[in-house]
C-alpha cells in the first residue's frame, strides 16, 4: 500500500488577479479526476496567490503530465504555477 502522502501535492498559483484563475485551475483538476483537499488564496493589492493541497491517487493522467499541463494553463492565463509532490515540498522548506 502507498504511502497517503506520495500522492498528495503542493500547488501554488501566483500572479496578478484576474478573472477565472481559480475556475481554470480547479476545472482542469476535476477533469483529471485530482481531488483538492485544502485550498486556501489571497489578493494582496493586486496580486494573487492560491496553495492548494490536492490528492492524486484517482488521478487519470500521472504526477509529471499534470505538472506540465498546469504550468501550461499558468501561461495561459498570465500567472505561475508550480505543482510540487508533497514530501518533495517539505524536505525544501524544512528548517
């Protein structure tokens, strides 16, 4: 049995606001069948930012196609964003 947490993954979005960020991100995800289990964003003058937490292991498309496709829609959509496995994201940020 898998570890719960080598399927989770750290999403981050940043970039200035606008319109449908929240709605492209989270409907490609759907798509893929990538269940979001915390989300949490912020606008900072005019400035957004989103985390989210989200659970891969119904996942119809692998760990590295998603990274890619949501780097993709980033472009896109004028804004960056960055799709880290979860235990890869906490060896990076420990102090």
């Amino acid at each position: 049995m898998k570890n719960k947490k080598q399927n989770r993954a750290i999403i981050s979005v940043l970039g200035k606001d606008t319109v449908g960020i929240i709605a492209k991100v989270c409907t490609y995800l759907a798509g893929c069948h990538v269940n979001v289990l915390d989300i949490s964003q912020t606008i900072v003058d005019e400035y957004f930012t989103m985390m989210m937490i989200v659970d891969l292991e119904s996942s119809m498309k692998d760990f590295d196609l998603v990274q890619k496709e949501l780097s993709q829609i980033g472009e896109e959509i004028g804004v960056e964003v960055k799709c880290q496995r979860e235990e890869i994201f906490e060896m990076m940020h420990r102090i």
